[in-house]
C-alpha cells in the first residue's frame, strides 16, 4: 500500500491585488490560478478577490515562505512598502512594469530581495489579453 504526499502548490502574494478585471492585479491573480500557484491576493481593503480571501498586508499572512510575490503597486507605494517585502522570504518578487523604477529595484537587491522587473504573467506563459475584463 502506498500513502499519497499532499501536493504543494507554488504559492504567490499578489501585492495590488484588484477586484476589478480590467486591472492588472486582478489578472494577475486569475493568471497565477490558471497556472497552478496558491495566490493570495494582498489588498487593504477588499475581503476577497476573485473568490480568494485577501489580506491587509504580506505580515497578515504569517507565512514562512513564498514562491513569488508580484507586484503591482505605483512606484511611491511599492518604496514604502520594501521593508516589508524584505521581511517576507520569497523566492522571487517581480516588479511589474509601472510598480518600480530601476532605482527602486536596485534598492530592494540592495536589501537582499531577490527582484525581478517585469510581467509575471508573461513569465507564466500567458498573456494579460487571456484575461478579459
């Protein structure tokens, strides 16, 4: 008899997350569904998003580790928010286009984050277009 192992999903934070559909953020988290990650969409102020509860900040989610976080912030935003990345331990964080300035990536390598500029639903093998408003 053999015991089957639970199957760990790829798990992403999408910080900006949106319930709107016509926003990135919000594809982004029906992308990262469709390619088999756990996401948990970060947002203020929404309780869920696409059907997934969402939380308030990456420290409600009191995780030990992410694949991904994704980031789909304004460059002002996303700045404040680097401490708290760096204290997230991720494997990757994917700075969208339009979430950060090369200054504001070269900080976060600076602060140890492991960070990528560009679409993280293009590095899924997806289109943003596949996801209609």
């Amino acid at each position: 008899m053999t015991t089957s192992q639970p199957i760990s999903l790829p798990t992403v934070a999408v910080l900006g997350a949106s319930a709107d559909r016509r926003k990135f953020g919000n594809k982004s988290v029906r992308a990262h569904v469709d390619a088999g990650y756990r996401v948990l969409p970060i947002h203020p102020m929404a309780e869920s998003i696409e059907g997934l509860p969402a939380f308030p900040d990456l420290a409600a989610l009191q995780l030990e580790h992410l694949d991904r976080i994704s980031v789909y912030l304004p460059p002002a935003v996303t700045e404040r928010l680097l401490d708290q990345i760096a204290e997230q331990p991720a494997d990757a964080v994917w700075f969208n286009p339009g979430s950060a300035t090369s200054e504001l990536v070269a900080a976060a390598r600076a602060k140890g984050i492991e960070a990528i500029s560009g679409c993280s639903i293009v590095d899924l093998g997806r289109s943003p277009s596949q996801y209609p408003d």
